[in-house]
C-alpha cells in the first residue's frame, strides 16, 4: 500500500530545499547550495521509500536508491547523479575536510549548477516512478 501523504510531505521539504539552494547560487553561497542540492536528492529518494513503506535512513543518496533495486530498475543516470552529488555531502561544510582554506574556497557557480541539475534529474525520476507505482 502506498502512502501517500508521507511521500508528499517528504517531496514538499525536497523541493523546498532545491529552492533554497538556487538562491543560495544566487547569492554566490555555492558550497551551500551543493549541499542542500544533496540534500533535496536524499529527501527525494527518501520520499520514495517512505512512500513504499520501506527503510530511509541514511545520507548517501546512491546507497538509498540502492534499496529500492527490489521494487524498481534505477536509471544508470540516476544513479550516476547520486554518486556525485554523495561527495558533496561532507566537504560542503567542514573546513577539515580541505588541506588548507574553507568550502567557501572550492565551489564555483559551476559545481552549484551541476548539483542543481543532478538533484532536479533525480527529483524528476523519483516522481515519475512514483505516478509509475500508483497506476500499478
């Protein structure tokens, strides 16, 4: 059985946080908004899940649409759009994760676009499979 006020509410903070991390490219926070381009992929994949009644925990996006394997075939580009966005996920935010200098030294409006993209790809699938499994 589906759920689906679970999966919009997750889908609801998912686009949210798109949102906030293009305004965060806007203002030329790139570190942020590739984070929060992480972030809005995981709530999505999570959405899914949740939706489906399965398992949700964790941060790896890709790790997370590896459960879902059982119920649907994910997109080899899907999956590719997870494994980077996974490694934006720590160096985001910790200065340690750097030899020198903070976040705000490595992210360019380029990496915040690409992670848009990739959170958005992933969003678009996981709402089509989503409209797949409710006409099942």
């Amino acid at each position: 059985m589906l759920d689906e006020k679970e999966f919009s509410r997750w889908m609801k903070s998912s686009k949210r946080t798109l949102d906030s991390a293009s305004r965060d490219c806007s203002s030329g926070d790139y570190n942020w908004s590739c984070f929060k381009a992480h972030q809005a992929a995981e709530f999505a994949v999570k959405a899914l899940l949740r939706g489906l009644g399965l398992h949700a925990y964790g941060h790896s996006v890709s790790g997370l649409l590896l459960r879902l394997k059982e119920v649907l075939k994910v997109d080899e580009v899907v999956m590719s759009d997870a494994k980077a966005l996974d490694k934006l996920y720590v160096p985001t935010r910790y200065p340690n994760a750097w030899a020198e200098g903070s976040p705000e030294d490595y992210y360019t409006a380029s990496d915040s676009q690409n992670a848009m993209k990739s959170a958005e790809n992933i969003i678009r699938w996981v709402e089509g499979s989503w409209r797949s499994l409710k006409r099942e």
